[in-house]
C-alpha cells in the first residue's frame, strides 16, 4: 500500500468514526416505533413520515419516530395490544378493527355519521365528540391523541342500484358487525359477514352481490373487476385512532407532547388532500373499466340516513351499553349544532 493509498485510508477510517460519533452523541433521548397496516404509498404513512420529521425538527432531534408499514410488526390486534403492555410505544389503527378492543369506538361504523363538508367533519373530530371518545380509551390502558381521517365509504354491486329500493334483497359482504348488519338490514338487503381476503372472489361467485368499501380500496384490490354498479355515497367514515402507550407518553416532556400532538393535528388538511386525490384517481380507474358509476343527491343521502341511522344506532348502543349511549348523546348534540 503506498503512503498516499494509507493516508487515504486512515482518513476514510476517521471519517466514519466521526460519524458514528456524532450520531451516537446526537441519539434521540425518545424514541417510539410506531406500527401500522398500510402500504408506504397510502395517506396514513404519507403523514406518518411527515409528522416524524416536524417531531424530530421542533424537538431538535430528541424525539425520534420509528414507523413500521405493512404489518412489519404484526396484525392490528397485535400492536394494539403491544400499545397497551408497552412492548411498542405507538400504532395509527382502524377504528373498524378497535371495536373488540373498544366498543364505544365502533360508533364510528355508524353510517352517515360524518358531515359531508370536510371542516364540520374535523369539528367533529377535534371536539368535545372527538375528545370523549378518545377518552373512552384511558379505562382499556392506552392513551388516545386524536382520530385522524382516512377517507369514506360507497357502495357497489354487480346488480343495479339506482335507488334505495335497489338495495332490498341484495346480499352485501360486511365487516364482522352488528351495526353494518343492522346498517343494510334498514333498507332490506342481507349482510354477510365475510373475511377481507374472500371478497373478491365471493364478489365472482355471487356467494355476495355487493360491497362497501373506500374507492382507492375498491381500485386496489380490482373488486370493479367483478362489480358493474358504484353508488358515491360516502356513507361511512374510515377513520384512524393515534395511540400511545401511557408510560411511554407520560415519560415524555410536556412540551414534546405538545409538540407531537400539535405535528399530527398540523397534517390533517395535507391528509385530507392527499386522500382526496388517491379517490379521484382510483374513480377514473374505476370509470375507465366501464363501471356504471352515480353520486347519490344530498336529498338521497338525508334519506338514507334517516332510514340507516336509527337501526345501526340502537345495535351500537346494544354493544357498548350506558358508555355507549352517553356518547351517542354527546354526538347528536354537537352533530345538530354543527350542521344547522
């Protein structure tokens, strides 16, 4: 080796013993993984990531977030139940997948509970509604920020639906719940509580007529490729609940908390758009496969909610009891101010 070829080297070895210095002197006092379902490209990663780097710029590097899509660490069961004993610091989960852990949460299944304007719906969200049933996740062992949007939603069918009369008689495939039994009860049609991975082919083989789903859903896993007929009607509200383990979250500066919780609220309208423009793109996808595509009138949707909502509210308040029915009540109080 020459004298030029090890002064080289040597340099190359100091180089990254400084760098490995500097990142062992500059180590995160806090760090959280944070787990969840989706694919890198989906809203709720999107601005994972984007909350991590606001956290780690305000906190000047002292709270670092870890986030781990696609099940990396496990099922929703699993990383809520891991929030919950401490073994993971944090998870963004479906509202749809906490109602075993939860049951006052599933009132988010309600259909039509949702205001339509994007702002009255985060009113909702980030009010006394929003705050009560966040709370109700303190007495399960964990400790609830927010819920986060994630997007609504519509019907489909390989059977007309150009009415709510369409719908009487058709089977849909459901989540395993009893307000969505209810829910298509209300207008006559059949549930069938039927695993995810199934649909598609039970779509195929009319073991179900019909479907509810977001579109980028319906778009992502070709359920159009065995549906002739979408309604928009943006019936059901997808939404995330952000999670902590209360020891990880208590160990925490109360300025950092601020500051996280600050970063998730601060992304929600880029959320919001961000989801809005995977929708639009998945409806011309949709269209472009010759699907027979109707958004429902807002006199159309008034009458759905009549008929669906009582139905899926008595069987909410069957499942969740007097916890249930304070919240119900907390909830039409604040939906009736907001939207008047």
């Amino acid at each position: 080796m020459t004298h030029t070829v090890r002064k080289l080297a040597a340099s190359a070895v100091i180089a990254v013993a400084g760098v490995a210095f500097s990142t062992g002197a500059f180590a995160a006092d806090f760090v959280a993984k944070i787990g969840h379902l989706e694919s890198t490209q989906q809203s709720r990663h999107v601005h994972l990531e984007k909350v991590a780097a606001l956290v780690a710029e305000r906190t000047n590097g002292a709270v670092e977030f870890q986030i781990f899509p696609q099940g990396q660490l496990g099922q929703q069961r699993e990383m809520t139940e891991g929030v919950q004993l401490g073994s993971l610091e944090a998870t963004v989960a479906p509202a749809a997948f906490l109602g075993g852990f939860n049951p006052v949460v599933s009132i988010l299944d309600i259909p039509f509970l949702l205001p339509e304007d994007d702002a009255k719906a985060q009113e909702l969200r980030s009010g006394t509604f929003g705050k009560a049933l966040c709370e109700s996740f303190e007495s399960r062992g964990v400790e609830c920020l927010m819920l986060w949007p994630n997007g609504r939603k519509n019907f489909s069918s390989s059977k007309p639906l150009a009415s709510m009369e369409d719908f009487s008689g058709q089977k849909f495939r459901v989540m395993d719940s009893s307000i969505l039994i209810e829910q298509f009860k209300a207008v006559g049609a059949s549930a069938i509580a039927l695993p995810f991975g199934e649909l598609y082919t039970s779509l195929q083989t009319g073991v179900v007529d019909a479907q509810e789903n977001p579109l980028d859903t319906i778009r992502a896993m070709k359920f159009y490729e065995v549906q002739k007929y979408l309604v928009l009607s943006n019936h059901g509200a997808m939404e995330d609940v952000i999670l902590f383990n209360p020891t990880f979250w208590a160990s925490l500066p109360e300025e950092y908390r601020t500051i996280i919780t600050d970063a998730f609220a601060e992304v929600i309208p880029d959320l919001i758009a961000h989801k809005k423009a995977s929708v639009a793109s998945s409806l011309e996808e949709i269209k472009a496969a010759g699907v027979e595509v109707r958004e429902l009138s807002a006199e159309e949707k008034a009458a759905f909610r009549e008929t669906m909502y009582p139905a899926a509210r008595n069987a909410y308040i069957q499942g969740a009891g007097e916890e249930g029915l304070e919240l119900v009540n907390l909830y039409e109080q604040e939906y009736a101010t907001i939207t008047k």
